[in-house]
C-alpha cells in the first residue's frame, strides 16, 4: 500500500511496505516516541504498526488536546498549509491519519537529512587541511 498526496505544492510518500534501512526506521521510531511521549515497545514493530500508534494518538490529541497537537506540529516543523489541508473537509483522509502521514513523512525526512549531513560532514574531515 502506497499512499501518495500532495500538500502545499509538495508531493509526500509514505508506505508502510516502503523499505527504509533499519536504521533509519530506529531513528524514525524514537524521535516519533520522544516527541509524541509514546509508550511503546521497540522490539518486533514494523512501519505500519508505527504509523497505526501514532494515528490513534493523533486522534486522542485532536479530541482531548489539539493545542498541544499544534504546538508540537510547529515545532516539528511541518508546513502549515499542509496542516490546514490535512484538516480540512477537502483532504480524502480522516484527520488522524492524514497528519500522522505529515509525521512520518517529516520525521523521516529529518532523519535521511541528518545522515546526508552526517556523510557529507565526513567527507569532509577526511580532507584534512583540503577541507573548506
């Protein structure tokens, strides 16, 4: 299952059947954990089941605590506009899952950022006095 969407002139993708490095998908995990104050196991969990925790607490946030939810969407730096689309009556997605799809598609975006960085960071120490 691919999900594809466009928000704010930008195209995202999340699938949950999507290969992403172990990794990666570790790093995803825990920032999506520290951020949203999740409770969940690390061991034996996939994307999809990820992406399902998180919805649902998406959810109980929009019911129960939707500043805080915007709070930490603004932080999270994920666009406004996509935001506003997200909860709209236009967005063909329940509320719930069509911010949870921002989360992960920004949350992962970090991630893959923070390594680029990372590599790009080495190579450049491996210069030594060639360096910039």
């Amino acid at each position: 299952m691919v999900l594809h969407f466009t928000f704010s002139n930008t195209i995202l993708y999340f699938s949950p059947d999507m290969k992403t490095s172990s990794n990666q998908f570790d790093e995803t995990r825990s920032l999506i954990i520290r951020d949203f104050g999740l409770d969940i196991p690390g061991e034996g969990m996939d994307e999809a089941g990820l992406f399902q925790i998180l919805a649902d607490a998406v959810a109980y946030m929009i019911e129960h605590k939707i500043d805080f939810l915007m709070s930490l969407m603004y932080r999270l730096d994920v666009l406004e506009p996509d935001i506003n689309h997200a909860l709209s009556p236009f967005c063909i997605d329940p509320a719930n899952i069509a911010l949870a799809k921002l989360i992960m598609a920004r949350q992962k975006q970090r991630v893959q950022t923070k390594l680029e960085y990372k590599a790009a960071n080495k190579d450049q120490q491996d210069m030594g006095d060639l360096a910039f």
